[in-house]
C-alpha cells in the first residue's frame, strides 16, 4: 500500500475544504448550518436484534437490557426554506438550548425540523400545528409569500408562538418586523419593557451582556452591558412574536461569531431558558384568546338599558375581546340591571360620547392620547362622565402612563386610594377583603380614584380587572382572582347607575 506523507494530508485536505467553502465566482456564499450539529438520536434496538435465529422450539433467554424512555413532547419547531432553499437555522443550537432546559429547568422537551413547505400544506388541509414554539433563524431578509403569512398567521392567533433570531443582522430584521406588519397590521413590534414576564419568567434579566462584534483579534473578550433588546408582537397580553436583532444561536451553541451582533453565551442561554418558561407558562392562556367568549341576551328589557362604552386607543384598548361580555352577563344574571349585551366601542372624538354616562378603559401599554383627545375626555369627566379604567395584567407600562394621563388632566386633584369605607365597597357586594392571583394571602381591595367635590370622576385598578372578567389570565398577570374581579366589577357599575 503506498504511504501518503502527513504533508501531503494536510495539502489533500486544505484542497478539498477549499473546493467546498469557496464560492463560485460572483455568487454570494449561502450559510447552510453553523455551529455544532444536533446530537444523534439514541438508536433502537428491535427485541430480536443481538440475537441470530433460533431453531424451534428454543426459546431465547429473557432480554434484561433497558429500554429507551419515550419520546419527550415536542417544544419547539425548527422551521427552515423560510429564507431560501437549503438554510436550516442551526439546528444543533435548538438542540443545545433544550438540553439546557432538561439540566436547568428539569424539564425534557423534544423539538423537529420542520419544512415551512410542509407547515403550508397542513394548514391548506385544515391541520393545525400544535408545536408551541415556531423557531425562525432568519440570517437572510424574509419574503413570505401569500400563503406562507397567512399560514404563520393562523397559527400565532390559535396560540403558537414565533421566536425570530435574526441572527445580528440588520436586513433580516428589518425584513422580519416588515414580514410582521403584513401579519398583524392592527398589532405593532414593540420593545418589550424592562418589567415584562419573559424577563422575569426564569432568571431575573435586568442586564445583558453584548460582545463587541469584530474581526480584530485585540478586540476579543470586548463586551458592553445593557437591558434586554427583545421586541415582540403583542396578542391580548401575551407576546405571541418575539423578536432578537441580536443573535442567540451562538450563545445557545457556544459558538463564537467575533463578527456578529449577539448575546453573551451566558445570557442567551438565560434568556432562551426565560423564553422556553414563559411559553410553557402562557400556552393554556394563549389557546384560551385564540376563542372570544360571545354572550347573547334578550333585544327587549322591561328597564332603561345599560351601554357598556369601551374606549378605544393605541395602548393594547382590547386585550381580551372575552371580559367586557361575560361581565355584563354577570350584572344581567345576578343583578337588576337591564343589560344591553353588547358592547359599544368607540373613540373620544366619537360624536355620540357624550351620550353615555360611563367609559371603560384598559390597555397594557401607554394610550398615547393627542391633545384634543385629552381635551375630550376632561370635558366628558367634568360634565358628569365617569371613567373606569384598569392595567390589564397589572402592567406597568399602562399603569405609569394612566397616572401621568390623570395628573395632566386634573392637575389640582390627584389619584388617590378610596377609603375602606366607600360606597363603591359595600353598594352591592361587601367587599373588605380580596385576593390577587398570584398572592396566597387576601390584601385590602386597592382602588384609587380621582375626586371633583365628593363625586369620584375616574376610578382605577392598578391591578387587572378584565383578566377575572373572562375567567382566565396569563400565568404572570398581576391582577384580580375571577371571583372577586366580578364582584369589584359589579360594584363599580352598580354604583355609577345609581
């Protein structure tokens, strides 16, 4: 046999990594995978196999090897084609990140490679896809066709939820908030705030660190720390698309891209972990808004009907299309109030404002109000209106922006908490004690509200109302048991029509 020399390997082989990795002349180099691949599923061992056979009647020895656990439920889908034939979205960082959750978190979660192709035609069949997580690595710019937005689209309002890693490039995020604009035009990309569950889920993620991309190699081991850069698509209260400029892949796979703009190994670890916790924590609630609750009622009542008027604005106005009705049916099955059941929405530069004695508010992000909308609504107040208004889910964004919106509007009277005493607390139900969803103990009942004289012209939860209303919340919402949401929410109305 003819002996090849160590120098002549090493030539065969920087021959062939050469042919392979350089591009055709004036073709730009398509990435097909990076970083560590997937790890080789455990093979099966048929009960036969090991054994050569036997003539009859021999019977071979009890097997008293262990068997393969069963497969663990799929998590997570890894979805590739989505940018061009052949790119398959680092599949060995999906898996890397899962086996993360089985040490860390304790759980075991499988995942596939999906086909966007294939995701198409099970919905074109009328198959929904029950993998809870939609993992897009979009390294180039999106262009979805027709059917393939109308497929993501469908599954995101039946519950699932997108993660996009656009991989620290700037044209693939562009193209992914562009692709999701066409998705949900009604639904803007935000920030996520600082004080949001995907944040908190898991690990607390207040900073992140952020390693200067560059190719020199003084710069390695550069880094700089802020908050967390995520962005998603907003569905009632659940990020349902969430969006990374920043690349985690390399984090998930410890791999690293000196050039890219990405996440410390570390923190895209933690933060996949949040991810990974906040999906499995929302799921229930996000296959629960994927249904409006209608409530239907007689068209004819023997008193003056209640309009229930909502108010629309550019804070998340409807964060469950389900809590206004089943409210009303509250008051209409338990109450003698003549309910009309349904709900009015309107906007305050609506002419027939004026026409309703009570306005309802809730969002979960600041409503923005222009200044002849404010003007609107402190005429509305001062001329016998009453506003009701709550944070869905307890946020924080709303909540810091209702308190700045009620100081500019009655500069002179401040947002205060109603005495114990109130009428509002005893007019229908007695209520002294009440107990917040995620607290083992009951608290004092917390309203606030604004005062003109001795009548209140807004009252305010800082804690979620319409979240009890429909009888089911986000797992990290700050807000109000079912029961006793009802019975504030019963008070309230009642107290404002008498």
């Amino acid at each position: 046999m003819r002996r090849v020399n160590r120098t002549g390997r090493q030539a065969l082989a920087l021959l062939l990594a050469v042919s392979i990795v350089v591009p055709v002349l004036g073709q730009e180099k398509r990435l097909t995978m990076w970083g560590t691949p997937p790890r080789e599923k455990p093979h099966r061992t048929k009960a036969a196999e090991g054994f050569p056979p036997l003539p009859l009647p021999v019977v071979p020895q009890r097997r008293t090897e262990k068997k393969r656990p069963p497969a663990p439920p799929k998590l997570l889908a890894n979805l590739e084609n989505i940018s061009f034939v052949g790119w398959k979205g680092s599949p060995g960082a999906v898996d890397q990140l899962l086996a993360s959750a089985k040490k860390h978190l304790n759980v075991w979660y499988g995942w596939e490679q999906l086909d966007i192709r294939e995701l198409v035609r099970k919905h074109t069949a009328g198959v929904d896809h029950r993998t809870p997580i939609l993992y897009l690595c979009v390294y180039y710019p999106l262009n979805l066709s027709d059917e393939q937005r109308d497929t993501l689209r469908s599954y995101t309002l039946n519950g699932g939820t997108l993660i996009i890693n656009c991989c620290g490039r700037e044209e693939a995020f562009a193209s992914a908030r562009d692709e999701l604009a066409k998705l949900f035009p009604k639904y803007p990309l935000r920030p996520l705030p600082a004080d949001h569950p995907v944040y908190h889920a898991y690990y607390d993620l207040e900073q992140i660190r952020y390693p200067v991309p560059s190719d020199n190699p003084l710069d390695e081991g550069a880094e700089q720390s802020g908050p967390p850069r995520l962005q998603a698509v907003t569905l009632g209260t659940r990020a349902a698309a969430i969006v990374s400029l920043e690349d985690l892949a390399c984090g998930w796979n410890q791999w690293n891209k000196p050039d890219a703009k990405r996440v410390h190994p570390e923190d895209a670890t933690r933060l996949g972990l949040n991810l990974i916790t906040y999906v499995t924590a929302e799921n229930r609630y996000a296959k629960y808004l994927s249904k409006t609750r209608e409530v239907a009622g007689p068209s004819v009542r023997p008193r003056q009907q209640l309009v229930f008027a909502q108010l629309i604005h550019d804070g998340n106005w409807n964060p469950n299309p389900s809590a206004v009705p089943l409210l009303l049916k509250e008051l209409a099955s338990n109450t003698s109030i003549a309910v009309r059941f349904e709900r009015k929405t309107l906007q305050l530069k609506d002419p027939t404002l004026f026409e309703h004695p009570l306005l309802y508010m809730t969002g979960s992000w600041d409503p923005d109000l222009s200044r002849e909308e404010r003007a609107l609504l402190h005429r509305f107040l001062t001329n016998g209106g009453v506003l009701i208004a709550d944070a869905a889910a307890g946020r924080q964004e709303f909540d810091l922006a209702f308190r700045r919106l009620c100081k500019e509007l009655f500069p002179n009277h401040p947002l205060q908490p109603l005495p114990a005493d109130h009428l509002v607390y005893k007019c229908f139900h007695t209520i002294d004690k009440v107990r917040l969803h995620h607290e083992a103990e009951p608290v004092k009942p917390g309203l606030e509200a604004v005062m003109l004289g001795e009548r209140p012209v807004i009252l305010y939860s800082r804690f979620g109302l319409c979240d009890g209303w429909a009888h089911q919340f986000s797992a990290y919402a700050r807000c109000y048991t079912a029961e006793d949401a009802l019975k504030i929410g019963t008070n309230l109305l009642v107290y404002v029509m008498q």
